[in-house]
C-alpha cells in the first residue's frame, strides 16, 4: 500500500517530534510504502520511504495556499496514493482515497478569544482557518487526537460523532534516571522549559516575581529555557527582569537529559494556557516533581489525581505569586522539621 504523509508545516518543536515519530514508524514498516511531504526537514530517503521536500512553501501565507489547494492533491494522483495522512490539521482537498487526520491545533477550541489587533495570527486561526479544520473534521475518515478535552470540542464544534475518533497520546521515550529530591537549601529552584510564544505566559511568572520582590521575598530561583532575544515580547521581557533584578535566569535552549536533570532538582512551573497536550507537565510528573499548573483543561487531563500538583489562574499573578510563596515557606518549614 502506498501511504502518503503531508506535514508541511512542521519545522520546529512538537510538530516536528509528530513528524519524526511517524517517520520512524515508516522505516520500520515492511509492508507498505511511504511518502512523505514537507518543507524544510531532512529526512533521509529509505527503501520504503519517499522524501518530498517543498521548502518554498514557507515563504508565505500564500505560498502555502497554493500548495494546498492546486499542488498537494496532484500529488496524491501522480503517485498514485491509497491512503492519507495528514499531520498538518487540515485534509488534502479534492482527493477521494481515505484520510487520516492529526488534529494538533488546539485554538480553535481554547476559551479564550484573541482580538484581530491582539493578535492577528492568532485572530485568523480563530475565526477563519477554524472553519477550514472544523470541514477537516468532518471529511476525514478518521481524526487523530492527544487529549480527551481536545475531542470533546472537535465534537461539539464540528458536529461529528465519536466514533470518529482515535485518542492517541503522545509516545514518551522519558528514561527517568532520577526523581525529584527536595533541595536541603533554603532557595527554591522552580523551571519553565517552553518555546517563546506569547501564550506560554511567561509574562505571568514574571509579575509574580515582581510582587515577590515587593514582598521582600528573594530565596528563590525561576529558570526560562530562553535566551532573552527570541522575539520583540521576549526582549521586553528580559529587560524587565533585568531592571527590577528579578531572580530569573535566561539560560536558552538545553539538551533533553538537562530538562530531565531539572525535573530532579526544581518545581515545575506551567503557566501555558493555549496547548494541545502539555507535555513538561508528564515528564515532571513522571520524575515525582512539585508541579505548579495553569488552571485549564488540558492540565487537569494529565495532572488530575497526581498529589504534587497545585492548580492557579494563568491570567492571574497575584494567584500564581501564592503558589511560589507558600512553596518557599513550605520547604523552609519542612527544613525546620527535619
């Protein structure tokens, strides 16, 4: 059989991680013939495995219309495809062999609504390419989703039944060397390891901070996976800090094994309120780690039931300079007891 895999979007972060995942699925796969469509990742061709590069597509908006619209489904004739699979949230159109789609896109279902001047990608996911992965929806086959809540509203907006669907959470290859051990000092150590997108809400933790130095509260550490200079908010944000002289540390991108060291050692702070899965929330709590979550649905999903998770309002400082107080106070208590 000849199945054909169009991701191209996919360049960085989870959607790459998809990517990879069903590449490595394709190469072990003796019985069937893969094809996979992308922009700009390298994947090396195999025996059974077809590599279709359109870097171009990236360019812009239009550019990535145009493929989908006049160029992804000739694909499908001229190499004559039996099945589709689509990791890109959106069905190829005007093709009548059977599809499969990655549903991975949560802002069309997320409760809070962007304003065109707030911010208009995120405005135009919204309320225009929504409608394209809610007719998604209901032409595909079969929907592939990472999160019961993510289901739930694909069904209430696409007025699709449930059957349609396949609840498939993300492979975890976590190798848990070493469990969280509260640290013997009086300092807290609590981590934030997130891309620089604006509704990772970073700007959260740092008003926070902000307050906690008003308070004169300062024996404590907050650690961003960012250099500082991703993007015009990110470059705001870090000159903050350095003004108000907030305990928080830039440190950039790190290595997997450094993410898991941290879980070891630190509080996992988590203040996203846009994401399908959430998966620092999963490894934090697979390595035993104090976890401090934004109070939303995909949160609960993984972390309801788990007795180190403390839940605060993601648009709410005040509620999230709580949390981190009494977790400072906490550890100074327990130091005491021992």
């Amino acid at each position: 059989m000849q199945i054909m895999v169009f991701d191209v979007p996919a360049e960085i972060g989870g959607a790459l991680t998809i990517l990879s995942q069903y590449y490595d699925t394709a190469i072990k796969d003796k019985e069937n013939d893969w094809i996979f469509v992308v922009s700009t990742p390298e994947l090396k061709e195999t025996e059974n495995v077809k590599v279709l590069n359109y870097p171009w597509i990236k360019k812009s908006w239009f550019h990535r219309l145009y493929f989908d619209k006049l160029v992804a489904n000739k694909l499908v004739d001229k190499y004559n495809v039996d099945e589709i699979l689509s990791l890109q949230n959106v069905v190829v159109p005007k093709v009548k062999v059977k599809q499969t789609l990655y549903l991975h896109q949560p802002l069309p279902f997320v409760e809070k609504r962007y304003g065109i001047t707030e911010n208009f990608k995120f405005w135009l996911y919204q309320n225009a390419i929504s409608k394209m992965i809610f007719k998604s929806i209901k032409e595909a086959d079969k929907v592939i989703v990472q999160t019961k809540w993510i289901m739930d509203a694909a069904i209430e907006k696409a007025n699709v039944k449930k059957e349609k669907f396949i609840l498939k959470q993300p492979e975890l290859n976590v190798k848990v060397k070493k469990l969280y051990v509260r640290n013997e000092k009086s300092d807290k150590l609590f981590f934030f390891p997130a891309g620089a997108s604006t509704y990772k809400n970073h700007e959260v933790v740092i008003k926070a901070c902000n307050l906690l130095k008003d308070k004169r509260i300062s024996n404590y550490k907050v650690i961003f996976t960012l250099n500082g200079y991703e993007n015009k908010h990110i470059k705001t944000l870090k000159q903050i800090v350095t003004e108000e002289k907030l305990p928080i540390d830039f440190i950039g991108s790190i290595d997997i094994e450094t993410v898991y060291e941290y879980y070891s050692k630190s509080i996992l702070i988590f203040p996203s309120y846009i994401e399908t899965f959430g998966l620092p929330m999963l490894e934090a709590k697979m390595h035993e780690s104090p976890i401090l979550a934004s109070d939303c649905a995909f949160s609960h999903e993984i972390l309801d039931g788990y007795d180190k998770v403390d839940f605060f309002d993601p648009f709410d400082f005040n509620s999230l300079h709580i949390k981190i107080r009494d977790k400072i106070n906490e550890d100074i208590i327990l130091l005491e007891e021992e």
